[in-house]
C-alpha cells in the first residue's frame, strides 16, 4: 500500500522536485562562481596590491619616529628573504606540498583532476590539491573568518587568484611570501621564526633532517607537533626525506643517513618581543573602535605619538620603583608633550597590560600636596605674589559644624614665610591658609580651566588634594604652567592606516589660553624652588640637572605618593599606592618614593634630547632682590637675599626693617662675610 502511495506521488511531483533540484544546483554554482569571480566580500587584490603585500605582522603600532612599539595582535612570524632560506628548507616544502611548482602556472590540474576524481568517489574531502601558489592567495588574500578551511568558496577563489598572483610575481617571490606565510603549529608562522621557536635557531642553520620535519608540519601541525608528538613528527620528516630522494633533490643515501638523526627540540618555544605593553593595549582599544572591516590582506598601521625610548625607560622607572617600594604596591605614570598634550609615554600598572586595568588612565586617587600648584597659581591671579608673607603655623577650620586641623608634615612648622617658601616645602597649614584667603570657589575655577575634569567637593581640604582626579588629569592640568598659559588636550595616536588608506586621523584640538603667560611662568618659578631646595630634591640628589620644575604630593595617610615634574620639552607625572587605598609605609612621601622613579625615568629616556632650553622670562615680570624672611627689598644689612620674581607693579617698595641695624654681633659677621662673597663675585664677573 505505502509503495504504491510513494510511486504515485513521484508521479504527481517528480517533475516539480526535478526542476527544483536542477534549478538550485545551478543557483549554487552561479552564485559560487560569481563570488569567485569578485573574491569574496572584500573583492580581488589588484596586481599593485599583490605586489606590494608584506606578510602581516598583527597591524604595526609605531611610535612618533616610525619605529616599531608593538603590535595589536602579536604573531610569531620573523619575516626573512628567500637568500636566507637554505635550499634544503626551499626543496623540502615543494617536495611534500607542490612537486609541479617551477612548472605549473598557479594551479596544477593534475593533481587537481585526481583530488576532484577522489574527493567525488569518496563524498567527502579527501584530498586537496592546492599549490603553494594557492595557497599562498588563501593565507594572504582570503579571510579566513569567511570560510571553512575547505570549503567550496574559498577553492574557487584560490582558483581565481593563483592565476594572477604567477602573472604579478616571479616563482621565487612566491616561494619567498609561501615560506614567510605558511602556518607551522603553535601560533608560528613562518619558517623562520618556525625554526626559533622548535629548534632554537635561524632558518640558516638547520640540518637537513630539521628542514625536512617543519615541511613535514604544515599538513597537519598539531599532529606533527615535534614536542607533543615525536614519534609522529619522525615519521611525517622521514616521509618527507624520501620524497626529497624521489624528486632528485637529495640522494637515497642522504635522505637515510637523515632519518637515522635523533630528535632534537628546543625545551623552551620562541616568544616574540612585545615593547610598551600598557601603550600598546590603549592603541588596541582605540583600534577595535574606530576601524570596521577591512581587507584580510591589508595591514594596519598605527601612527602614534609615544616614543618608543621614553616609553621603555617608564615601564622600567614604574616597575624598579614599585619593586624598591615592596609589597606589591602599584605604579602608573604619563609623560606628554607640554607644548601639543601628544602622549610620549604611559603605564597603566606594574603588572602585564592586555586585559587589565589602565590606572594612568582611570584611576582615581587623592593627589594629596600635588595639587597645590593649582591653588598658588589662583593666589597670584588674585594679587598675592610669590613673596607675599603667610603663617605656617597650626590652624583650625570650622566646616559645617565640624572643625578640621590639617597639619604639617611631620608636625613642622616654619612660622612666617613666603609663598614661594610654603610650596617649595609643601607646608600644609600656609596652603590651608592662603585658600581660606581667596576662595575655595577660585581653586576649583582654576583646577577645572587647567584641564582637570572630575568631581571636585568645594571644601576646605580640596586645597591639600582631597578630591581624587586620575593621573592623566593631573599631569594635564600641570600642561599650562610648563607651556605659558595653554591648556592642551592629550592625545596618543595620529593616524590608522589599513593598506594604503587612512581610515582615521586624529583631530588635533588647538591649546587654549587659560592662564596669562605671566602667571605661568610664575608658578613654573616657584615649582622649580620645589626641586631646587624643597620636597622635590631628591631629583636632584639623584643627578638631574638643568631646568626642572615639579611638585610632590603625599596623602594624609601615606596611601598615595606622586611626583609631577616638567622641563621645557616634556611634562611627566608618576604615582604609586595599592589599588585599595591603604598606608604604603611608615612616613611615606612623594619625595622620598614618587621623585626618584621620575629622575630614573628622565635620565634614561630623555635628558640626552634636552637641547640647553630653559623658559624665557615673559614681557610683565620683573625681578627684585628681596629678603625672604619679611619678603620686602633687601637691604644691606639681610643676611640673606634671594632674586625673586613679580608681576609688573606688584613687587614691593619698601625696604626690609628686620635687619636695619644689623642685628646685633652675629648678623654684623654674617654681613661681612656676605659682603666679601658679594665682592668677590664681582670680581670674577668683571674679568
């Protein structure tokens, strides 16, 4: 009954499922053969394009000279020239992959036709036939997110592209791009870096047994893997050798005496370098954003800004600092270009950085004292000068009920000082003091006009850097003091190439002024007085010279160190803590642990480029011997004096009075011996 049903609905519909069947057959070939004709989704390489590809090395990142800083996606290729390549290397691969190579024209259709007549008697895949020329336009040319690794698409347009790959390059240049191309297990590419990475050792250098195993590997390298599988990879080399015999290129004896060598691997796989990890990672985001799809045969180019010794010399500072530190305390740090806000360096931890947490970039801590120059850069706007006297003694501020006793440093106290003297010691009760003066309100304006972005509370402790900013914030917002007044936007990559195209270029943002130039000079003079003579020493000690302004910041608790320093050429700011915030040691301070990770940082990646440049003293400033205990002019009788620095009309007028009489016995020998250094100095000056 059923068959009867069966032979009568064949005979109602077998011309329908015939016709059905005949018409997809040809819709699939159509449309195969048309998406070979066009290669896929991303269309053919043009004969240019073949002749310019360079096997891809992950999409370069360069630094501002154009030299290599890493690479978005690391691959384990080492790309050499075929004169480098031995001949048994070169002979070994077109035994076992492509005996016809020197003679076909991209596709050998010999093998070809066998391969088809297989592949069809056995329903399945048996047998692939590509040549090194095949496959050469399926490693370079063909995405391999598209197709299977055998899929009929991808045949096709390797049918399609071998044919003008031959016409476009010589049989030597493919042999070159095949063996710089071909996968060899265990993320290498290449048989170079191939021959690093399983027998320790140039491509130049390998026996013939060697040669002979890696081109045993490309069918199968997890397989052959000469590590996880020696017997495997032994008889896969041996089988190789033979063919080598069979095609002439070796003897039989040779290939025996070959086989009968004892199996020697590398015990430990080559691993290519990868420079300024934290850099690289940021560029790599920047990356995934701003570039879609693109040609599988177009290498990315990334132009950035870092430079490539600076930024080496900051992974190194961070690391040796946070490692003198001890227990596991982390780092970050960010050098720009105070002049254009380009990055020239950054670490985001001590730690490797795919994947993990950018602190230069999204931490936020309390920069402690560090933020001060922001409130003595409001004061001089508001009329005090760098001589201006202020009591650093203890004081109480109500707040909201509440009463707040910031103190000192370790409880010292300087008494009547000059502003300049309060920042180069970082005397927290002067500071308090002078932001009581002129506004919290004013700091916060100045803060936010310098570039810095996060929430700041308008409290009295917002004067000693209780509001957190992150890193990049703050050595930002130091910009405008180094450059004369301009706030800057930093940036870190110029341009992104893929092939020959920019698909993105950075919109360079123009300085701002935000701080009349008198100001900033001002305030770079009172930061240099920080390294000269106060808190930021140590740089000194540790044998920086020239120019260099910078101020050191500590939290009350000793959570958080920093130091932010800047010379005319390059503005830079390191911090350390634990990443949940507690004490890093007893008396912790920016100047002890933050200041000398920066000094190693210049002097290993950037004091050689200072070239003698020093800030040059703006139209409106003029200059005044003074005496640093009354901040009035200096009078003959001033045991010490000081040349300070005023904005035109606010220098003062009146002679000191401390030291009208001399001071009694003592000040009468400091006198004399001042007035014989004085006399000195003359001396040698007129000469």
């Amino acid at each position: 009954m059923y068959p009867n049903r069966l032979v009568t609905w064949l005979a109602l519909h077998g011309r329908s499922i015939v016709l059905w069947t005949a018409a997809s057959v040809s819709l699939a070939f159509i449309t195969g053969f048309s998406y070979s004709v066009t290669c896929g989704f991303h269309g053919c390489p043009s004969i240019e394009d073949i002749r310019a590809y360079v096997p891809l090395q992950g999409g370069r990142v360069l630094d501002r000279n154009g030299d290599v800083l890493g690479y978005l996606e690391p691959v384990r290729r080492i790309t050499v020239s075929l004169d480098r390549i031995p001949e048994n290397v070169r002979n070994a691969f077109i035994a076992v992959e492509d005996r016809r190579f020197t003679s076909h024209h991209g596709v050998d259709w010999h093998a070809f036709g066998r391969a088809f007549f297989r592949n069809a008697t056995s329903l399945g895949v048996r047998e692939g036939a590509s040549t090194l020329t095949m496959q050469v336009a399926r490693s370079a040319f063909i995405g391999g997110d598209e197709y299977s690794d055998r899929s009929f698409g991808r045949k096709l347009i390797e049918l399609r592209l071998a044919p003008r790959i031959e016409a476009a390059l010589t049989k030597d240049q493919i042999l070159e791009l095949y063996l710089n191309l071909i996968y060899l297990g265990d993320d290498t590419y290449g048989v170079e870096a191939a021959s690093r990475h399983y027998f320790g050792k140039s491509v130049d250098r390998l026996t013939l047994a060697e040669a002979a195993m890696l081109a045993g590997m490309p069918r199968a390298p997890s397989v052959y893997d000469p590590r996880e599988h020696p017997d495997r990879a032994i008889e896969r080399r041996n089988l190789v050798l033979s063919l080598m015999a069979r095609e002439g290129f070796i003897t039989t004896a040779t290939a025996e005496k070959a086989s009968d060598q004892r199996l020697r691997v590398a015990r430990v796989g080559w691993t290519p370098p990868i420079y300024a990890s934290y850099a690289v990672e940021a560029v790599r985001d920047l990356v995934a954003a701003e570039v879609g799809n693109h040609p599988p045969y177009a290498e990315i180019i990334v132009q950035t800004t870092f430079d490539r010794g600076a930024q080496l010399a900051a992974e190194r500072a961070v690391r040796d600092r946070a490692a003198a530190i001890g227990g596991n305390v982390q780092g970050a740090m960010v050098a720009l270009d105070p002049a254009t806000g380009q990055v020239l360096a950054m670490v985001g931890g001590t730690g490797p950085a795919r994947g993990s947490y950018n602190r230069a970039w999204l931490a936020h801590r309390q920069p402690g004292s560090a933020f001060k120059p922001f409130v003595y850069a409001a004061a001089l706007e508001s009329g005090l000068t760098t001589a201006t006297m202020v009591d650093d003694e203890p004081v109480e501020i109500v707040d909201a009920g509440r009463v707040w006793r910031p103190a000192n440093f370790g409880d010292s106290y300087s008494g009547t000082i000059t502003i300049r003297d309060a920042l180069a010691h970082s005397a927290n009760a002067a500071t308090v003091r002078i932001s009581q003066e002129i506004g919290i309100e004013r700091v916060v304006s100045m803060a936010r006009r310098v570039g810095i972005t996060s929430p700041l509370a308008s409290v009295p402790s917002l004067a000693l850097g209780s509001s957190e900013v992150t890193p990049i914030e703050l050595v930002t917002g130091y910009a405008p003091f180094a450059n004369g007044g301009w706030k800057v936007e930093p940036r870190f990559i110029d341009s992104i190439m893929v092939g020959a195209k920019t698909v993105y270029r950075e919109k360079s943002t123009a300085p701002v002024p935000v701080l009349d130039s008198v100001t900033a000079f001002l305030v770079t003079s009172m930061l240099r007085s920080v390294v000269d003579e106060g808190t930021g020493y140590p740089v000194r000690e540790l044998g920086v010279w020239g120019p260099v302004a910078g101020k050191t910041g500590t939290t009350n608790n000793g959570a958080d160190v920093w130091f932010v320093g800047y010379t005319p050429s390059i503005l830079a700011g390191f911090w350390f803590g634990y990443d949940t915030p507690r004490s890093i040691a007893r008396n912790a301070s920016g100047g002890r642990l933050a200041a000398p990770a920066w000094a190693a940082f210049y002097k290993r990646g950037w004091q050689d480029r200072e070239t003698g440049a020093d800030w040059t003293v703006p139209d409106g400033v003029v200059e005044a011997e003074i005496d640093p205990e009354s901040g009035m002019l200096a009078g003959y009788y001033c045991p010490t004096t000081r040349t300070e620095y005023f904005r035109s009309g606010t220098e003062p007028t009146e002679q000191c009075q401390l030291h009208e009489d001399g001071g009694g016995f003592i000040d009468d020998i400091k006198n004399g011996v001042r007035g014989a250094v004085k006399g000195l100095i003359s001396i040698f000056r007129n000469r």
